[in-house]
C-alpha cells in the first residue's frame, strides 16, 4: 500500500467517522474476531456507545457493544458496510 493509498483511506474513515455519532446504529460487512475469537455478526445493527478520536497514523475508532461476548469493542470505520442515525440524538448531560 502506498502512502497515498493510506492517507487516502485514512482521510475516509476519518470523513466517516465524523460522520456518526453516539446512538447511531452501525453494521459489519463481515463477522469480526479477534484473537480467534468471535466478537460481532455481520449485518447486525450495533449501537455506537462512544467515539474515540485519535491523531495520525493511528485511527479513530467507534465503540460498540458485542452482543456475543458482552464486552465493549473498539470498531474501526473502515469495517462498517453501513450505518443509520439514532431516530432521536442522545442527550448528554
């Protein structure tokens, strides 16, 4: 991968990111696992908890909640096939 390449995706996921905030519902275009184990459902709406915002080259990333596991997962939005705003924006205190 070239470094346009990457600062290409870079600058997309980043867009994307921006793009959705807390309470949105996000979807996987394929199951993710880490370390061997399974961690999400592709095509299952999760709803985004938290966005953490990072400075290059390290990537912002969304937080969801695995309905397998029950544990909180850092999401990168280069992984998401698509997402869908809250039908009402989360109130914070």
């Amino acid at each position: 991968m070239s470094v346009l390449d990457f600062t290409e995706l870079h600058l997309e996921t980043e867009l994307l990111w921006n793009e959705i905030s807390v309470g949105d519902s996000v979807m996987l275009d394929a199951d993710l696992y880490e370390s061997n184990s399974f961690q999400l459902h592709k095509y299952q709406p999760y709803e985004v908890l938290a966005k953490l915002h990072s400075i290059a080259p390290e990537p912002s990333m969304l937080v969801v909640k695995s309905d397998v596991t029950g544990e909180l997962i850092n999401l990168h939005p280069a992984l998401l096939c698509s997402y869908q705003s809250a039908q009402q924006p989360v109130s914070r205190a």
